[in-house]
C-alpha cells in the first residue's frame, strides 16, 4: 500500500487556520481513555492498536501545505506500541496516573509527523489506564465510540477469538470527495437558502460580561473552568417521559430547558444557540472515523411559547431541520442573518452526549471507556449533558473565568437543574407558572 494524499475537508482547513491565527483556541487532544481491569497481555494491547490504526485510515493521516492548499497524506497501515509506564510502585497510583494522564493530554500531537500517541500505564496487577491521544484533526466524539468499540473486539482477536468489527463505510477521504460535490452542485444553494430562512432575525445569547474578559485576560489562553452537577434522578425520569410523550427525543426536551434558562437570565425572547452534530446523516458514515462534528445553530422563538410542550416542540423542530441540513460547513452558514451583538455564533453551546456502552469484556479483560480529565472546552460558554449508567444525567458547564465567575457559573448550573425537574414536572402548565 502506497502513501497518498489527498484534499484536507472543509472542517479540517478551518480547525488548521484557527488553531495558528487564535491564541486562545485551547488544546486540540480527542483522546480514547480506558480503564483495563485483569490480567492485560501488553503485546496483544499492541496487536489491537496497529490493527486498529490499520482498520480506520484517519488514525494514519498526517497533514502537509496550509490553507486551502492543506492536504491529507495516509499513510500505509504500521506496527504501532504503547509507551508502558509502571505506577504500581507509587504510594497513591490512582493519584499518579491522573497527573500522568493529564500531563500526556497537555502536551500536544503534531500532525505534520503522525496524529496519535498511545501510552499504557501500570497502576497494580489487575490495573491499567491506556490514553490513545489523538489530535482533533482526526477524530471527533461519535469516532471515540467507535474506536473504543473495536479496540475491544481487536484485542479479543490478538489474544485468539475470532469476533471481528463491522464493515467500516466510508474511509475518511471518501467523505472529503462527497463533501467536495456537494458543495459544487446545486446543495451548496440549498442548504444556505434553508439556513438563511431558519436564522433570519434570531439572536445569539447574550450571556457573560465580554467586556470583562478582554480587559482582564493576562494569558495568551484565557483561563477557563466547570462546574458539574448529576440531576436528580426523579427528575431524569420526568424528563424521559417528557420526550416519550412528546415523541421526540432527550436532546429537544434538555435543549427546551436551556432556551428558557437563557431566557429568564437574558430577557431574550429569540435565541438561536450553537450546537455539535454528529452529521453522519449518510449510512456511509456511520461507521468513520475522522472529524465529521459539525456545529448548527438552532433557533427558538421562546417568547411565543406558552407552555413548556410548545418550547419542546420548537426545539424538536430546529434539532429536526438541523439534522437535515447539517452537511453544511459551519463557516458557510449565513451568519449575517443573526443578531450577534458583536459575539461570536459559538460563544453558547449546548450539547447532549451521545448515549453509548462504556463497558465491556474482550479477552478476558474488562474495558471501561474514561471522561479525560482536564481537557475543558474551546468555547466561552458549553452546557453538556452526559450520560451516566443507563438512568441518570450529568450537567457540565464550561466557562471563561473572566466573563463567567465560578459562583455566577455554580449559580446558573443549580438554575438549570432546579428548572429542569419543574419543567419536566408540569410540561403542560403555562411557563410563568411551570417555571416559577
């Protein structure tokens, strides 16, 4: 298998420029963190790892040029091996391998050279943390759940069963080479004429003091934090059955509450907020790994809606239309139909991520896929909702220090909890009263 090279996509042009031209970008680690419990064979580990390298061509593509001349060069499938590092020895080695992990996500994968490091950490006998860390230019969120799903099945291969993964679609190039006519042919106009319809007077939340934080950053990087909270369960429930009824999905019925939190605190009455698509929309692509994330902006008209229901169904309808038009890079999105008040579209985003088996056996060895820990988020205000085992939620907010202080942020979160569950607990009621 010879090297090839071919056209970088839209989206991976787009995160070279900005990564070079904005300082406060943040790191650009999306990496595949495991727990391993049992008698791990480190050889076999390596075995699944250049299997897997060799299965997906993004995790062998580096980059070469610059602008719209950057370019994708694959490389042929090689032998790939773990950094093994022994932490048994430390007094604390759970404490040890968290500053470990976190000092591998810090520092950064040049993918002009190869675009993945992958480091195996010993904490006792029955203990490992493996960290493929792979550079976003490659990979996105939907990747990380399959690449953990075939690192299992391609260890259980290495150490003698004969499971084998699915057929893996589209190669990532071959999604540059659709994205590419799309964008030539007449999709181009239609997707841009839905999006101007859909945004045409919508605003951007406006939330935190910008001003603040340009005054105040004295970094290259502004600092930023999060808070956490687990919602409470009763309430997860409420809401699932707010969905069920509604027949739409967990994503419009947890986005429904942001709209009307952002709306109570900004007075706002037609927000549009960003958010991450999987856009994977084709059945080719369901099964690629590459960075396919592409972010849309959904609108709601909150002020109109009377009753929780109506902000549901608003929010289903723009996650719907989202859906079918997010082939549409985020760059060509017409944002000149928005009310930015001077910020920028991605400066609120909501998420919702993807519900997928975090465990499993393979070779006799348990699996267990791991939230990396310190990686943050490249935007000033993220609200991500995850799931936690099969019942219960976790909200996450991000924020810039300098715009957001940690008590407003802890503030706004327990909002959101707290109108989440009386939302989900009277959809029916008027909002002024639902939401106290």
């Amino acid at each position: 298998m010879e090297i090839r090279q071919t056209p970088a996509s839209v989206a991976q042009r787009l995160l070279w420029m900005i990564k070079h031209y904005r300082t406060d970008f943040g790191a650009l680690s999306c990496p595949l963190l495991c727990r391993l419990t049992g008698e791990v064979d480190a050889d076999a580990l390596d075995s699944a790892l250049s299997a897997l390298t060799a299965r997906h061509e993004s995790l062998r593509t580096t980059f070469t040029g610059r602008g719209a001349r950057l370019a994708q060069v694959v490389h042929p499938p090689a032998s790939i091996a773990a950094r093994r590092m022994d932490l048994s020895a430390e007094a604390d080695a759970a404490a040890a391998a968290d500053r470990a992990v976190r000092a591998e996500l810090r520092t950064g994968i040049d993918p002009t050279e190869w675009p993945s490091r992958a480091t195996l950490w010993r904490l006792g006998p029955g203990e490992h943390i493996l960290c493929l860390n792979l550079h976003h230019l490659v990979t996105d969120a939907w990747s990380t759940g399959i690449l953990f799903r075939d690192l299992g099945i391609l260890y259980a291969g290495a150490t003698g069963a004969t499971a084998q993964p699915p057929p893996t679609g589209w190669q990532y190039t071959s999604f540059v080479r659709w994205q590419q006519e799309l964008l030539d042919g007449d999709g181009l106009r239609r997707h841009r004429d839905y999006w101007r319809r859909q945004l045409s007077g919508s605003q951007l939340p406006a939330l935190g003091d910008a001003e603040s934080e340009q005054t105040s950053t004295v970094s290259d990087v502004p600092a930023t934090s999060d808070v956490a909270v687990d919602l409470d369960r009763e309430a997860v429930a409420r809401i699932r059955t707010v969905a069920r009824t509604q027949r739409t999905t967990l994503f419009s019925v947890l986005l429904a509450v942001f709209y009307h939190h952002l709306h109570r605190i900004t007075g706002q009455d037609d927000l549009a907020v960003a958010s991450m698509f999987a856009n994977r929309s084709r059945p080719e692509l369901r099964q690629t790994v590459g960075l396919l994330a592409n972010m849309v902006l959904l609108r709601a008209r909150v002020g109109q809606a009377t009753t929780f229901a109506d902000l549901v169904g608003q929010a289903h309808a723009a996650a719907i239309g989202a859906f079918t038009y997010q082939d549409l890079p985020y760059q060509m999105l017409p944002l000149d139909a928005v009310q930015t008040g001077g910020r920028r579209a991605d400066d609120v985003l909501f998420n919702v991520m993807t519900e997928m088996d975090h465990r499993t056996e393979a070779g006799g060895v348990g699996f267990e896929l791991l939230v990396p820990p310190g990686l943050g988020s490249r935007f000033r205000f993220e609200l991500a909702v995850a799931p936690v085992g099969p019942t219960d939620l976790r909200a996450v907010f991000y924020h810039r220090t300098a715009a957001y202080p940690e008590a407003d942020a802890t503030a706004f979160l327990a909002g959101y909890a707290d109108l989440a569950a009386r939302l989900a607990t009277e959809p029916h009621a008027p909002l002024r009263q639902a939401s106290g």
